[in-house]
C-alpha cells in the first residue's frame, strides 16, 4: 500500500512524521535513515553530549515507542538507492521497493574532507557530523592531547571549546582573514576570538594548511609559511554539501541543493523537500539554511503542503552557538549587510543593517537583546542604527 515516504531520518523528517499526524493523515508513513539509530538531535553532538553532559537518550527526538504508537515505520541502516517518479517508487539499499504517494527528500548534507593529497585520509581525521563521527573522537578527548581544529566557524569553534573544557591542547587554524568570515560581522568574531584567546584556544587566521602530516595517522599539521604543529588528532570543519546526489539521478532539479519552489516541491510531480537539502526561493535566488529551526519549520510546512494546505515557505531564522559558558543567539539573516550596531547590554549585542532596515541580530550572553531583536525582525518594526546605539533607547517601547 503506498504511502508518504521520507528520506533522510533527522530533524527535519522527524518534524514533518509528526505534523502529518497532528494534522491527521492516517495512510501509511515511512522514514528512511541511513543511520541505525532513531531521529535524534545534532547539534548537542559539539557541545553537551561530546563533553559528556548529555547522555544518548536525552538527544533522542522522540521517546523510542512514539514511532509505534504514531503508526510511523522507521526503515533505520539502510538508504534509498533510486527514485523513479513516474513509477512512484523508491529502491531501497536492503533490495525492497516502496510505491509512494508523496516523496519527502530530507536528505541533509555531508561535511567536506580534505582530499587525499592533503593528508585527508590519514586516521585520527575526525569531522562532526553525526552520532558516529562524535563517538569515533571521543576516546580522543584525553587532558594533555594535541588537537588541531581547521576551520573557523562554528562547528570547529564548538570542539575548540569543549577540547580546551576537558584540558586538550588546542590550535585552530582558519584560512580566511578571521574566523566566521561567512556567517558573522567582524565585532562578533572578534568576541568569540577573544573568549576563545582567553581559554588558552590558539587561533590562526588568514593562513592555509599545507598538508597533514602522518604515516597511517596524523602526527602534525604543516601551515602555508612552514610552521609545523603537532597533533594527536584533527577536526575538519570546513563546511557541508547538501545530499542531492539521489535526487539528481532521478533528474530532479538541483541547484545547490535540492531545488523547490516556495511550498517545498521538487520539479517532479509528488515529490517535495525540507531541511538542510532543500534550496527555496530566497531574495537573491535559490536559499539554504542550515538550522534546526529551518528543519523543524519546512518540515512541517511541508508535511500540511503535501495535505493541500497550499502555504508559501517564509523563514523566520535563528540558530544559536555554545563557546564554553557563553551561548552566542542569532536572529534573522545577514546577508547583503552594509552596517553593524554594538550594543551592550546584559551581554554584548550587534544589530545588522541592510539599506537602514534592521535584519539581524547577533547577542552573546544577552538573551533580552535577542529576543527583542528576534521580535522586532519578525514583526517587520521600524527600528533605526541610531536608535540601537543610543543607549538611552528602550528597544522594548519599539515592539508597541
């Protein structure tokens, strides 16, 4: 009997399961996970569960025997090999095919390696990703070990911190001009530099890696002016690629990322995608997020697309960061910024400015300044750069 069918077993396809029963479908469901475990959350893998404060049953996104009671099939340990979508059938890695009414692909991403020629397959090469790749470093994480962290942005920054938390010895080497180049304005990597400088994080800007050094497993790392560091072991954090691999074989349209229109659907008829895979319409073009606050809202705006809600996707983004007791919240988008508002507070806050127009916020250690900022963006209130840095403003009255 066909069915709804997702692909992928993260948050995004534990989001959209559960909003297809809230919102009452009652045919079959099934979720296809490459991993052997259930839905589970990710981004505790860098921070609270590697530092050992968070134990496997706390990431679990759902009690183990929701998934029966919610009549939901969880396919685990094995992956979809091929889509045809004319036939409405997915093949799956264990030999079985499943017909589907609707195809979600929550397909996720992978994080870029570095090839061979740099030292990239040596062992003790870690990247963090998922609950095996945490689990495949933990016995690493010893007082005294060397590690050597690259790349700056926030999933690095997060091992960098937990490594200098249980006493590693830790350098983090960013080939960019500074740290979060991508992802933050200057007054907020130079925060985080200096909370991390403080820490005993040695940090490396605007300066390659050469190779890994190593027979079998990496013992030193080489820098562009020939500086050599030693290491016991490595993390690579140098971005993701969306998993589009089987939705291009199927002739899907893929633009980087699973291409949907401004529902989630895919250029194939009942066929649709949520998460870090899916690439929407954004104001520049094609725009993805990669978010447990994109996952959960697509997924479930999806989920009541596929039951004929007809709803546009509008991103309201937030994520957030742990640096060793300080948690950095982000609201909004920056992108296109051209100005940047400190603001102190209970913390330190930056406000982002496009053509005047509040966009985004940056808040360490200010909860109060995020969410007045969160609300603020999201309310599309009119708030100026001078009102944000005079510090006699009451941000709160802008909200009325």
């Amino acid at each position: 009997m066909s069915g709804i069918v997702i692909v992928g077993a993260g948050q995004a396809a534990a989001s959209m399961a559960a909003r297809l029963r809230k919102k009452g479908y009652d045919g079959a469901i099934t979720v296809v996970g490459a991993e052997p475990v259930a839905p589970y959350q990710r981004p505790p893998l860098s921070k609270g569960y590697l530092l050992g404060e968070m134990p496997l049953e706390r990431l679990m996104l759902r009690a183990n025997d929701w998934w029966a009671n919610n009549d939901i099939s969880l396919r685990l340990d094995c992956s979809v090999t091929e889509i045809d979508p004319k036939a409405q059938v997915v093949q799956i890695s264990d030999g079985e095919s499943l017909d589907y009414s609707e195809l979600a692909l929550c397909t996720g991403a992978t994080p870029r390696r570095l090839p061979a020629s740099l030292g990239g397959n040596l062992g003790n090469v870690f990247t963090v990703r998922s609950l095996a790749d945490v689990d495949a470093m933990r016995a690493q994480f010893r007082p005294g070990q060397r590690l050597v962290v690259i790349g700056g942005g926030y999933i690095g920054l997060e091992a960098a911190a937990v490594a200098r938390k249980l006493g590693l010895e830790v350098a983090l080497v960013e080939a960019a001009p500074r740290i979060l180049g991508r992802v933050a304005c200057a007054q907020t990597a130079d925060a985080i530099r200096a909370l991390h400088q403080e820490n005993g994080v040695e940090i490396i800007e605007g300066l390659g890696l050469l190779s890994l050094r190593g027979d079998t497993v990496v013992t030193a790392v080489e820098l562009e002016d020939g500086r050599v560091i030693e290491a016991d072991f490595a993390i690579v954090g140098i971005g993701v690629t969306p998993n589009e691999e089987i939705a291009r074989e199927a002739g899907i349209h893929c633009e980087n990322g699973i291409a949907v229109d401004a529902q989630g659907r895919c250029s194939e008829d009942h066929i649709w995608a949520a998460g870090d895979c899916a690439a929407f319409p954004g104001g520049a073009g094609p725009l993805r997020l990669e978010s447990v606050g994109n996952a959960i809202d697509m997924g479930e705006l999806v989920a009541e697309n596929m039951l004929g809600a007809a709803q546009d996707y509008s991103p309201k983004p937030w994520f957030w960061s742990d640096q060793f007791d300080s948690k950095l919240q982000i609201a909004g988008l920056n992108i296109g910024y051209d100005s940047v508002v400190a603001r102190a507070g209970e913390g330190a806050s930056f406000w982002y400015f496009r053509d005047g127009a509040l966009i985004a916020v940056d808040a360490l250690n200010d909860a109060r300044a995020y969410m007045i900022g969160k609300r603020l963006i999201e309310g599309g209130k009119t708030v100026t750069p001078e009102q944000v840095a005079d510090p006699e403003t009451d941000l709160k009255a802008l909200l009325k």
